[in-house]
C-alpha cells in the first residue's frame, strides 16, 4: 500500500503503572502493535480506561514502555527526542496554562521554545483566538483554552500531530473550528494520531481506525472496514398489531403507548427496506417515525465494549 | 511582528529555559502576595538580626545579617515557593504540556526555579549594600565563597524543592510537607547560635544538615567574626569540611528530585 518508511511504528508494546506493590501494578497497554504511514489520520477508539492514552504518551515520547518497540520517524521518541520533537505537535488530554498568563504571551514563550515557529498571531488567528489574544488563560472557557493548546500543538508546523480528545466538553463551534484547523493541516499533508468519543467525527475524519480495550487492538481497519462486519437498523412504529412480511433481519417488536414499535437488525438493508415499504404501501399502512441507518460505527464501539464485558475478546485485525 | 517568533535558527537548550524562565518571572511578579512576603520579609528580618547579634557592631554585623537574610531568602524563595510553584504548575496541567513540545525536563525545571533565585539573590545584594553604607562594611577576602554558597544553596534547595513537590498533593498541603526542612534546616544551620556551643554529638550531626555548610561558607565569605568574635577568614584551610558536606548534599537532592518529581496532575 505505502512504500515509504511509517511515520510511526511500534511493536509489542507494553505499559504498565508500578503501584508500590505488586498488586497495585497495573498494566495499561498490553501488546500493540501498530503502523502510522506519512499523510494518514489515524484514530485509536475505545472506551474510558482501554488505554488509548496510556499508548499515547508512549508515542509521544511522554513516557518510557515497559517492554517493546516505538519508533517515530525511525527514532526512539524518548532517547533521541531531539530528532523527533521538532516534528511533532502534542495536544494532550488534560492541560491548562497558569491563569495569569495572557494568551499572547503564552503563545509567544511557547513559539521561542521551538526550532521553527509559524508567526504567533497567524496561529492565534487560524484557532480563532486573536480576538482573545490579552485574555489571562485563567478567564477563557473551556473551548478557547483547548483551542490554545491546539495552536502551541501546530505552531511549529508539525509533520505529525497527536490530539488526545481534542473536542471533548467543546461546543459545537468550537468543535468545527478544531476540526476545520485539523482538516486543514491534513489537506497539507500532516499525519494525525487522534483519540476522540464523537464517533461520526472520527469516521468522517479518520483513514484508518484501531479499536482499543483493556490494552489491546481489538478491531483495526479503515471505517469502511470496520462497519462492514456490522447490522444496518430500520425502525418504525404501526398503530395496531401486524404480521411483518418476510425479512432477512432479525425482528423485535414492543408494544407502547397504544402502539408498536418495531426494530429490525438486518445486514440487508435495501431488500428489507423495499419488503418493508412495499407491504406497508399495498395494506395501506403507515410506518410511523421510520429511521433506517446503515451500519456505523458507533455500533461496533458499543460492540466492543459490550463483548468486553463478556470478559474474552479476541483480538482480530481486518487485513488492509 | 513576527521576529519574536520565528527564531532564524534552532534555539539552545538555555534559550528555551530563559524564554520560559521570562514567563515565569512575570507570573511571579503579578503574584501580589508572594512579591509583597518577599519585599517585608527583608526588613522584618534586619530588625529580629540586630536582636540576635546583640554584640556585633559594624561589618560584623552586615556580614552576620547577610548570612542571615541569604539563607531566609533561599528557603523561602528556593525551597518553599519553589515546591508551591511546582505543584501549581504541575496541578494546573502545564509541567507536562511543556515537556510535550521541544523543551526538556530540566530545561523546565531550570525555568520555574530561576525566578525565586534572582529574587533571592536580588533581595539579597539589596540589603547587603544598604547595611555595608550603613552598619559597616565587612572584610570580603574571601568573597566567592559566599557567591559559591549561595548558588550550591540555591541548586541544592531547588532540587529539594522538587523532590517536595512530588510528595506535595495540593498547594495548600505545601504548608505541611515544607515544615521538615523549613523547621529543622534553620535550627540546626548555625544561624542563631554557633554549632559550637552544642554537645559534640549534636554538633556532629547538626554539621551535617543541609543548610550548615551554606550558612558556613556564607559566614566565611562576607567575613563574619567566630563565635568569639575573631575573624574567620583564617579558618578557611577549615571550609574543605563545609564543601564536601555541601556537594554531599547536592548529589543527595539530585538524585531525590530525579526519583520524586512528578509531572503528571494527581486525578
């Protein structure tokens, strides 16, 4: 697929949180391994606690693994960060700056960090932020202080760009400017390693996608890859009882309000949903508050998540 | 506009510390109360000094209330609001979204610690001028011993500082996990009294405490009379002891900040 060298890659990688005994050791990422080509966006997914972050950090050059290999641009990013950190940018999950700090010159401190910086006002600019440059850090909202810590993390024209939950708790606009800057970066070539819980964002957004839990990849492909495995859903209600019409799915049906409700999981979608409407149409019945969707991916996040309750998920990779 | 921040070149491991070391000066200079507890501090220990030194007069005296103000202003610059804001910075996020770009650790670590060394040493030579035209000037032979002792306190105190903080869960707690030092450090330094007139044991011990050999390089370097008032300048073939206690105690808070540091926000 890609000839080129990954941007990033790593192998049987490890993490685990030495508590002061044994017992309170915990191992957060237990064996990935994973490839980042030049130009992808890629999302790791899963839920609270599946160590997304936890793996991150290790990338990031954060935090040393416990076992296993990292290398980002073919460097180690703890031992040779000199080699790496001019070319990347970091948004981290948490972060916040001293309230008394203006956002200018935390920008401007910042940029002089750097080997090379963009020109602190056309970043503050691109984040939507200018108009905010004399605001102490300690009197933005929650979203402008994000958006703070999105120009530092592209300030130094980076070739490869972390976010870790770059939107969470945003509102909307501040959600689409975020995105808008990422998308941005990307249509110039920029490589994205993301992590987000606004599912339709990443599968918009996203090339390839690794689900995480308890450790691990469980699932790993492009979107399309991933939703293909998984059930379309057709919903409706009918005013009175009715014996559906023949079709591929499975059927459920729950009787409230004074009428029914049906659901249908169906991984034929268009045969059902022609079956459907044709025998609605010649029994002159309605189907009320019809909601047919196909496959997403927020499905197979829950999934996932529900499988790994069951306790044993087997690790499975859709070949690319 | 934009040649603050584009740099023509890649800027050194010091530049980088000096650009954040800026930032945090302007902090701590917007921060009323510490600046204020700074400024007051100084006169307020003068006055309890002249009480103290009941018997010196002159130059004596400076060198007496030099060594006494030095060593106030590291602990409360270097070592107590240093670990405050340590655990500020650490608490708020921003420790580790600094180690997240360019900027190293200790590059970090420099940065938060130079404010309260400059202001230290800035109160410092304040009232060592005012008391030297006024009170009298002391016999500076040996002056770079003070200088030395200065800077190893202040290192020494900063990475103790460090080391604190990791074992510091809010600001506020700060209070308490300074004490130690903060109670024990004067005490036992030879500031008030000469280690001297403590049993030989003790004295053994209390020789051994980090702020001993920095009060006693202090004393010898701005020229300080002896416990009998003599000069101490001819006890410098005695300063070997002192060095190595203060060396001792710089690779003891090195390796204490490496192991204790923390950079992550307790949550």
């Amino acid at each position: 697929m890609n000839t080129t060298a990954p941007v990033i890659e790593v192998s049987g990688l490890r993490r685990t949180y030495r508590g002061s005994s044994a017992k309170e050791s915990f191992e957060a990422v237990r064996g990935v391994d994973l490839e980042v080509h030049r130009g992808e966006v890629f999302a790791l997914l899963g839920t609270n606690g599946a160590g997304k972050t936890s793996l991150l950090e290790v990338v990031e050059g954060l935090a040393s693994p416990s076992a296993g290999r990292v290398r980002v641009f073919g460097h180690d990013p703890v031992a040779e960060r000199r080699h790496v950190r001019p070319r990347t940018g970091v948004v981290l999950q948490h972060s916040a700056f001293p309230p008394d700090a203006k956002v200018l010159e935390m920008a401007r401190t910042w940029g002089r960090t750097l080997s090379e910086a963009q020109p602190v006002e056309e970043v503050l600019e691109l984040v939507g932020l200018a108009h905010r440059a004399d605001v102490a850090a300690g009197a933005l909202s929650g979203g402008e202080r994000r958006r703070l810590d999105l120009a530092l993390a592209i300030m130094g024209r980076p070739e490869l760009l972390f976010l870790d939950e770059p939107t969470t708790g945003l509102d909307p606009e501040s959600r689409s400017t975020t995105w808008q800057t990422v998308r941005g970066l990307v249509a110039q070539g920029t490589t994205v390693v993301l992590t987000s819980h606004y599912l339709e964002e990443v599968e918009q957004l996203a090339d390839r996608i690794a689900v995480m839990h308890a450790g691990v990849v469980v699932r790993e492909g492009t979107p399309a890859e991933l939703v293909a495995g998984q059930a379309a859903r057709i919903e409706f209600t009918l005013a009175s009882d009715e014996r559906l019409p023949e079709l591929r799915g499975e059927h459920v049906a729950v009787r409230s309000h004074g009428t029914v409700r049906h659901v249908v999981t169906t991984h034929a979608l268009e045969d059902d949903l022609r079956a459907l409407l044709a025998w609605g149409a010649r029994n002159g019945l309605s189907l009320g508050a019809l909601d047919a969707r196909s496959a997403s991916l927020e499905q197979l996040f829950l999934d996932v998540a529900r499988s790994a309750d069951d306790a044993t998920v087997t690790p499975q990779e859709i070949p690319a | 506009m934009s040649t603050l921040a584009t740099p023509p070149t890649a800027p050194s491991s010091l530049e980088r510390a000096w650009s954040l070391a800026e930032l945090e000066m302007s902090l701590l200079w917007r921060n009323k109360t510490a600046v204020v507890t700074a400024v007051g501090f100084t006169p307020v220990l003068v006055v309890l000094g002249v009480r103290v030194f009941d018997g010196l007069a002159g130059g004596h005296l400076t060198a007496s209330l030099t060594v006494l103000l030095a060593t106030f202003t590291l602990l409360l610059g270097s070592y107590y609001n240093l670990t405050t804001a340590t655990v500020a910075r650490r608490e708020e996020g921003m420790l580790k979204r600094l180690t997240a770009g360019e900027v190293s650790r200790a590059e970090v670590l420099v940065a938060i610690a130079l404010p309260h060394f400059l202001l230290a040493l800035v109160q410092t030579a304040l009232a060592f001028v005012g008391l030297s035209l006024t009170v009298g000037t002391p016999n500076l032979t040996y002056v770079f011993l003070a200088f030395l002792a200065f800077l190893g306190g202040a290192v020494m105190l900063s990475l103790l500082a460090f080391a604190t903080s990791g074992k510091t869960r809010t600001v506020e707690s700060a209070q308490l996990t300074t004490m130690p030092l903060l109670m024990v450090a004067p005490a036992f330094g030879g500031l008030f009294f000469p280690l001297d007139v403590l049993p030989d044991a003790v004295r053994t011990v209390a020789e051994l405490t980090p702020l001993a050999p920095v009060v006693e390089l202090l004393r010898v370097g701005l020229g300080a009379a002896g416990p009998d008032g003599t000069e101490l300048v001819a006890g410098l073939a005695t300063t070997g002891r002192p060095l190595a206690v203060l060396f001792a105690w710089l690779v003891l808070a090195a390796y204490l900040a490496r192991r204790s540091t923390r950079w992550d926000a307790r949550r």
